[in-house]
C-alpha cells in the first residue's frame, strides 16, 4: 500500500455521537502499521484526523444509506498522518544533558503530560546527520544526572534541515524531527540505565558524546534485546 492509496474514510464507525469521533476507534487507527507487501518498507500512522462527513439514518446492515442532515449515523472523513519505514533503517543514539540543553526538566514534564496517542513531538540536533532519514530510529540518552539511561525512542519524522544553534551561538546545526514514544516519566528511572547500557554494550561511551550518533546494526539489536526486557 502506497501513502497515495491510503483510505480517507472510515466505513467502520456510524454512531455521530454529536459530532465526536470514538476515543477507543481513533486511538486504535493512530497504531497502525501498513504493510507494503512486496514494497521495501512500511508504513506508520503517527496522527489521526476526523471530522464528520455525510450523517443519515441508519437501517440495517446490507439496507442501503438514506442521507438525513439530523441523522444519527455518520460516515467519518479520516486523514492520517504517516511515516514510511524503510526495511533497512538506521538508528541513532541522541543525548539529552538536562541541566545544560535548551529543554529542560520543565519542558520534558510539559511533554510527557501532553501526550498524544502515546507520544509527543520535538526536534533534535544531529551530528551524523548525512545518512539520516524520514523514517529511521532513534534512541533518547539521558546523561548528566542520577536518571541517566534511555528515557524514550521513536522515530525520525523528517530528513535533516539546518537552524540555528540551540545554545545560542552563530554555528548552524543540523536537526531533525522527532516523534518520541515509549516514554519514561519524568520521575522515574529508565528501565534502561547508564549502569545496564555499560554493562551491556561496552563498545559505546555512554556517558557522553554528541547527540546523533549513528549505531552498528549490532549495537542496535543489543540495544533493542535490552529495551523488550521488563
């Protein structure tokens, strides 16, 4: 399935329920992956838009639909927002030092407050940004503190772009989106600490570094190996 052949309307869902799409149903469609068949690669659905399109009456499975301006049923327009997920991806280890990056403490209990279908949204800088891509993985260290470890994960929504510097100085970064899931709260330690990452997979300083470093696919499968374990 191509992004140009995804449906725009959802025929599984009538009730107009006063023009409110059903929480459970768009939370449902919003964690979807599509599969490309014999395509090289998937495709994610990040957001879901709905608004109400043509209302009737409802008669009976199989009876055809008779349209009705006050009618309690409904034939949903449904736009998703999609990210295509190559078979060989790369991923990327990204570093967040809170008590000397731009987003702070603060700006990460915002975010994790204001979650939506699981995850919310910011962009990052990059350092090997010359192979990155819209739809490629990336891993959140936390360093600096007693809550190092992976905070959270997700996905490149963009391809890199060039800004200005975070710290504020004349240089021109590079950065990329990102949509961040599996997301620890603020409070918390990362099921994924330094002290296990070090233990785990020596190979990588962990402790510092640039942020957007790119990671052997060997380091990757470790990293995952650790992060599916309660």
């Amino acid at each position: 399935m191509t992004i140009d052949e995804l449906p725009d309307t959802f025929h599984g869902c009538y009730l107009y329920n006063n023009g409110e799409f059903p929480y459970i149903i768009k939370k449902s469609l919003a964690c979807l992956v599509l599969d490309g068949g014999d395509t090289e690669c998937l495709t994610k659905i990040i957001g879901v838009q709905v608004e109400p399109g043509t209302r009737f009456i409802y008669q009976g499975a199989g009876k055809p639909i008779v349209e009705y301006p006050d009618g309690d049923s409904c034939i949903w327009n449904v736009a998703f927002e999609v990210v295509p997920i190559p078979k060989e991806h790369r991923h990327y280890l990204m570093r967040w030092n809170p008590t000397i990056s731009s987003f702070t403490k603060k700006d990460y209990e915002e975010c994790t407050k204001e979650l939506e279908h699981g995850m919310f949204r910011i962009n990052w800088s990059i350092h090997e940004w010359e192979e990155a891509r819209r739809g490629d993985v990336f891993y959140m260290m936390r360093s600096g503190d007693e809550k190092a470890g992976i905070v959270f994960s997700g996905l490149i929504i963009s391809d890199p772009y060039p800004c200005d510097d975070w710290n504020g100085t004349t240089k021109r970064r590079m950065y990329v989106d990102l949509a961040c899931m599996n997301v620890m709260k603020p409070n918390e330690k990362p099921n994924v600490t330094l002290k296990k990452l070090q233990k785990a997979i020596p190979s990588i300083d962990w402790a510092k570094g640039h942020s957007g470093e790119l990671l052997s696919e060997d380091v990757a499968m470790e990293l995952g190996k650790l992060l599916k374990k309660k």
